[in-house]
C-alpha cells in the first residue's frame, strides 16, 4: 500500500470519529512530511527516523505499507468505519452548507476540505467559518473574510463549486455578527447560537426567531445548542418556543439544520417533527471542522430517513442552479 495514501487514509477515519486532533494531525503531518519521496528515500529508515513529523506510530505505518500489507492500524479504523449503515438518502445528498477550516477552528486548509468535498462526490461545499464575536473560535472579522473571499474564488471547477459561506453568530438581541453589506456577497449564511445558550424562554425565542427573519439567513444551525455525547461532555438544549421559531423560518424560507455530528444530534426529534409541521425546509449538514468529519452527514442522512422529512424538502439534495434560485429568493 502506498505509505501517503494510508497516513492520509488513517486521518481521514480519526477525524470522523472525532477522535483526539493531535492523533489526526500528527498522521497528516506525516503524511505531508513523506510527500514526493522516492521509494529509495522511504526505505531509508535511519533518515526517515530523523524526518520531521514522523513518529513512531506513523513510522510503523510506513514501513508496513512498504512491506505490502494495509498497516493494522488502518484495518481497525477501516472496521469501525465500516458497521455504520448509510440511509437511502445519503445518495441523495449533493452538498453540504457548513463546514469549516483552520482560517477559524478548523483543522486543515481550505483545499483539504475542497479535496474531501471532491472524493465524497459532493457538487457543492459552503465554506463558513466562524464570525468575529467568536474569538476562541478564531472568528474572522470583516477584513479577513474578505481576504478569504478571494482564496474561496479560486477553488471551483470541475463540475464542484465551493460557496462562500459563513457561520455567523447570532447576537443577543437576534442581529447577525458581521457586517449587512458583507453577507449579501455571500452564497450561504448559516445563522448560530454559540453564547448564552441558557438565556430565559422568552428572550431565546425572540433572538432564535429575529434571526430567522433577517433577510440574510439561510439556514438556521444546531438550534438548540445541545451537546449529547463526546469529549466536551454533555450540554442541556436551550428552551425556546419551538413553533415560533419554526414558523419564522417556514414564513422566511430558512432552512432548519439537521446538525449531523453525532454529539450533537440537533434538533431533537421532536423538535424536527414540529418543524416538519410547520412546513419548513431543511439542510443536512456536516459541520465538519477537519476533511474526514465531511462524511458525517451519513448520520444526518440517517436521522432524517428515520423522521420522515420528504427529500425534496431537504435543500442538500438539490442541484446547485435551484440551490442559487433559493438563497436569492425575496425575503
């Protein structure tokens, strides 16, 4: 096996089972660090040793894909992987509205992400990194996304288009962290709480439902919040009237995520049951923060199929021509 191929591959897997960052990003330093050697210099074991970013564990790999097995480590990655039922509308799938990269807390560049995007079979990725007000998360504030803008220009072709995207915050009183001007350049706003999260019923309703009616929103993310499994623990849902806020985005033609991280797992049933309800439109997203976490909207697929939301109401399955006619809808 190719020693790059299987570094590359052993990521791709730890990043989707949200494993430790170091662990993925010292197997594609690795991976990085061997790139465009010849097979002489990689069975030069004395100076691979020396080669910065090879470990011991990316070693081993190494040399058992140069001695023509698929490195263990790999095949018990590739098993885990592999019990994992993908739904019927996984297939339908075309794109994905939310993901991000090392310009706020992504893991990787932006051309990982765009090859990722690729190797899925996607027609479309929205990059949407973080918004200002989210400093830890490296929020980009109006100069860099503009800077951003330019790099994301160049990555299309193909028959693959990567959309200029943000996920913006939303603001307490339900206003969008970043400037009016700047998100109408934009192909796709993904509008998020990520602060005050525990905010009183009435005053979250009112901030979860203005968002839904600025005219720059296009998908409404994580509604609620929650966090249900994982390495940073477990968080309630915020309350909110459900049905107010659905109805914003049904009247608005917003889209409600259905978050596919399976920590998240956002909304809730019940709360994708409202929404269905009411009429609203819907987007499977990823949120990927690193390439191999793009394949999560197999657990997004999933819990649609089980909710029963029709698959032409899911924007995700639509080309990218009635993609465009909808983000440029009257609102």
């Amino acid at each position: 096996m190719n020693p790059h191929d299987a570094l590359s591959e052993i990521a791709t897997l730890l990043e989707r089972e949200r494993s430790s960052r170091y662990k993925s990003k010292a197997f594609r330093a690795a991976a990085d660090a061997i790139e465009g050697l010849t097979d002489e210099q990689l069975r030069d074991t004395a100076s691979l040793r020396r080669r910065k970013g090879i470990g011991d564990s990316t070693f081993g790999v190494i040399q058992e894909a140069l001695a023509g097995d698929v490195p263990a480590y790999l095949v018990d990655l590739r098993e885990r992987a592999g019990v994992e039922q993908v739904s019927k509308l996984r297939g339908m799938l075309r794109g994905d509205l939310h993901s991000h990269s090392d310009w706020s807390d992504g893991l990787t560049s932006i051309d990982l992400m765009v090859d990722a995007a690729r190797a899925l079979g996607h027609e479309y990725l929205a990059l949407t990194d973080h918004s200002p007000r989210l400093r830890v998360a490296n929020g980009l504030s109006p100069e860099r996304l503009r800077t951003q803008l330019g790099v994301v220009a160049g990555m299309s072709g193909d028959g693959f288009t990567l959309l200029k995207g943000i996920e913006v915050d939303i603001l307490d009183n339900g206003a969008l962290d970043q400037e009016p001007e700047l998100l109408d350049e934009l192909d796709i706003v993904v509008a998020s709480a990520h602060s005050k999260l525990r905010m009183e019923r009435g005053p979250m309703t009112r901030r979860l439902a203005a968002a839904a009616a600025n005219p720059r929103t296009d998908v409404l993310g994580h509604v609620t919040g929650r966090l249900v499994e994982g390495s940073r623990g477990t968080r309630p849902p915020s309350t909110f009237d459900a049905r107010v806020v659905f109805a914003a985005c049904a009247a608005n033609g917003v889209a409600v995520e259905i978050n596919s991280r399976p920590e998240r797992q956002d909304p809730p049933d019940d709360l994708i049951a409202i929404a269905l309800d009411l009429g609203c439109l819907f987007s499977i997203d990823s949120d990927a923060h690193a390439p191999g976490q793009l394949s999560l909207i197999d657990y997004g697929a999933q819990r649609a199929e089980r909710a029963g939301v029709p698959p032409e109401r899911i924007v995700t399955t639509w080309p990218l021509e009635r993609l465009r006619e909808w983000t440029s809808r009257t609102r």
